[in-house]
C-alpha cells in the first residue's frame, strides 16, 4: 500500500515516521525548501534559530514518547519559567498569590475573586457542555463583568480577532490543563531543527521519501500532481494542509467530498528580536492596552540560556492573513515594533530584528464545534485529513499533531493489514 503524504510539518512528519516504521511505502511532499511547517529555522551564526517561539510541556503525552523513539527525550533541556503581564504599560509579575494582590490593573473584590475563581476553574468546568458554551458567557458569569472587559477580552481579542468572544469555553478549560503561570517547560537541546533532522533520518532509514520544494499542485481521488506536471499515483492520500489550501488544490471529482465546515484561520505576524541583555526574565509576558500592535513577548533565555550570549525575545500579532499588517515590508514592521518595544523597556539593546509571518496558525472554532468537526477519514475516497481542524479540543501544539498523527497513521496500518498483497480484503 502506497502512501503519500502532504506537507512537511511535524504533523505530516510523524505520520510518515510511523507508517515507514510499520514497512508502509510513505513518500512525504513539502511545497518549500525546508521541513518543519510553523517549527522551520534560519541560520543564525553557527547554529539554527526557530522562526517561531516553541517549547514542550511535561504534559505533551504524545510529543514526549516520539522523542523517546527518536532517542532525544534526554537531550530536553527542563527549566521552571514564570509569566508576567504588562497592562497599561505598567509591569506585573503574575505569578503568585501575591502577585496578584499587587495586580492594580484589577480592583481589589475582583483581584480576591479572579484568585478564587482560578483556583476553581478546571474543576467548575467538569460535567459542562463547554463546546456548547461560549468563553464570554462562561467567563463573564465566574469572574464578572469587569475582569472579562479589562482583563480576558483583550487577551482573547489578541488571539482570535473580533470573534474572541465566541470560541467555546471548552478550547480554554482544555488550555488550562496544559498551560500554568509558573510552569516547568523544555526545548531540545540543538533547537527543533534536530527533532525535524530525526525524523527525515527516521522515514529515510526505513524506505520512505522525504521531498522538498514539492508543491501539490492538484488532489485527485488517488493521485497528486505537483507543480512541475509529475503525476504520483498512491492506495492512500494523508493532507495536512490547511482546509482552505486543501480545497485550492483538489480537482473537480474530490472538491464536492471534502468536508463543508467553514473555519476562519488566524495567521501571525512574529518579529524575533536578538538582545544584548535580557528583558524582564519572564517566559511569558502578555501586553494589554500599552500602545503596542504585538500582544505578547516570549523570552527564550529563561528556558534556553543566553546563545551566543545574545538573548531572544519573540513578539507576535494574531491577524488575518489578508490584513494590512500581514502584507506589510518585513523591514518596516521590524523598526516600527522596536520602537514599541523600547517603549516597554527603554533599556532593550536590540542588536537584530527579524519578521516572519504564517497564514494558516490557528483555527477559530466556532460553538458546537465538536458537532461539526470534520471526520479524518474522508467518505468515499482513499484521502485522510490531519490538520488544525482535527486537534480540536487539544490545544494546537506539537503534542496535538503528533497524537493526530498517530491516530490517522493507525487507521492507514490498520487497513493495510487487513488487505491482500493485490489489494482485496482479506475474508
């Protein structure tokens, strides 16, 4: 049985890393040069750099075991990182119960009840419909009408757009189980590039073909065309291409099977700064009503250690991919966002700044998603889907795709043992 795989993310990767271990015949096509999807790097000195701010969590049940196969699990580097919040242009750690009763951005009724009320969550979320519940509704009722205007609708309104309010509350009780103020969070020691470098070596090891600067250029029931005309023909079709990119490239037979539900996808406008000296030593620092466009700051040397002796810093803009910003000059937003930056630490020594941009990030779910959700296996056709719109309600993240990888590559190794060598089921 025959397999080809669509897109070289970490998703389509651990699908071919499982299928080429299991002896199937998997050749994976990534449209660009280089693997890696949302976790692709650029030369930096002696080493490579993430585009992108990554990190795995003790948690990522999923993630953690393929390193295990790869032999990188020891190779994690676990550090205790912390988060801080800049409202207004003022600095809080925001950590501690302490933290936040010094969090003036907040009354003190509603300091004593967001710490009531965050200590609880997880708990008063058991036995909901969540999916069923809008996160403003849900949120506006525990922490009350103010918390929700100050303090959630600018943080939802950063990720989701003007729809903030209306994802399922299911998508943050499901954050929560992830995701701590302080938390213990790891990254490969070498960056995500030697993860990517072991699976390519994994699939290739084993028989598959890994090809880059292969775009698809049309899906067919049981082919791909790619760009330059070659026509492969394959048992089984695995896409990890966003739904709307998947509808572009399939032909007129395949268009009417693919699954109908209408998505709104985030794209991200990220700027990494290299700094001389550290910021505020938070991991995670969101920023609300500080005359920035970038809603948040990552620092990566609370988990990474200075490189080089320089320190990264990433900040990003959640938008649409057909907004003014999305197709702004790199080199413009690049000055226009260190200047912001210094606003928030005039002592930033920035010494590099560079913008990169995706279009396809995040999903904004609608209520009753769950209801909606799309199958993995596409009725009638031989084609598998493994995208953002199938994570749901993980959080998207490495750990997410690689469990939806292995989901959709147990089902393909599943049928091919109950097939034949000429195809036919076997009685």
């Amino acid at each position: 049985m025959r397999t080809v795989v669509i897109g070289g993310g970490i998703c389509g990767l651990a699908v071919a890393h499982r299928l080429a271990r299991a002896g199937t015949e998997v050749t994976l096509l990534e449209a660009s040069g280089q693997l890696g999807g949302l976790g692709t790097f650029f030369p930096w000195r002696d080493r490579w750099i993430e585009r992108f701010y990554h990190c795995v969590m003790p948690t990522d049940e999923n993630l953690l075991p393929l390193l295990d196969e790869l032999g990188l699990r020891d190779d994690v580097r676990w550090e205790r990182t912390s988060m801080g919040m800049i409202v207004d242009g003022r600095h809080y750690p925001f950590n501690s119960a302490l933290d936040l009763l010094r969090f003036t951005a907040l009354g003190v009724v509603d300091r004593v009840r967001f710490g009531a009320v965050s200590v609880l969550l997880r708990r008063l979320g058991k036995g909901k419909d969540l999916d069923n519940l809008r996160t403003e509704d849900w949120l506006r009722g525990l922490y009350g009408d103010r918390v929700w205007q100050n303090l959630f609708a600018p943080l939802f309104g950063s990720k989701f757009g003007a729809a903030f309010g209306d994802v399922p509350a299911l998508y943050l009780w499901q954050r929560l189980g992830r995701e701590r103020n302080v938390a213990v969070r790891g990254y490969p020691r070498g960056g995500y590039k030697t993860i990517i470098d072991a699976l390519r070596a994994s699939i290739e090891s084993h028989g598959g073909v890994v090809r880059t600067s292969a775009p698809v250029r049309v899906l067919g029931r049981n082919h791909v065309e790619l760009a330059g005309g070659e026509t492969i023909v394959a048992d089984r079709i695995v896409s990890t291409l966003p739904l709307p990119a998947l509808r572009q490239a399939a032909d007129a037979e395949m268009t009417p099977l693919l699954p109908q539900v209408n998505l709104r996808y985030q794209g991200v406008v990220n700027a990494l700064f290299v700094l001389r000296q550290p910021l505020s030593g938070h991991y995670w620092t969101p920023v609300l009503r500080s005359g920035t466009e970038f809603d948040g700051v990552v620092e990566m040397t609370p988990l990474t250690g200075p490189v080089d002796g320089r320190h990264l810093a990433y900040v990003m803009r959640y938008t649409d991919r057909e907004s003014p910003l999305f197709a702004e000059d790199e080199s413009v937003i690049a000055a226009r966002w260190t200047e912001q930056l210094r606003s928030l630490h005039p002592g930033a020594d920035v010494e590099e700044v560079h913008v990169f941009r995706a279009p396809f990030v995040e999903p904004v779910y609608p209520v009753g998603y769950l209801a909606q959700q799309p199958e993995v296996e596409v009725a009638g056709t031989p084609l598998l889907l493994a995208t953002t719109a199938h994570v749901y309600p993980s959080v998207t993240s490495w750990n997410s795709s690689v469990g939806l990888a292995n989901r959709v590559s147990e089902i393909i190794v599943r049928t091919a043992a109950s097939m034949s060598p000429d195809g036919e089921p076997v009685p």
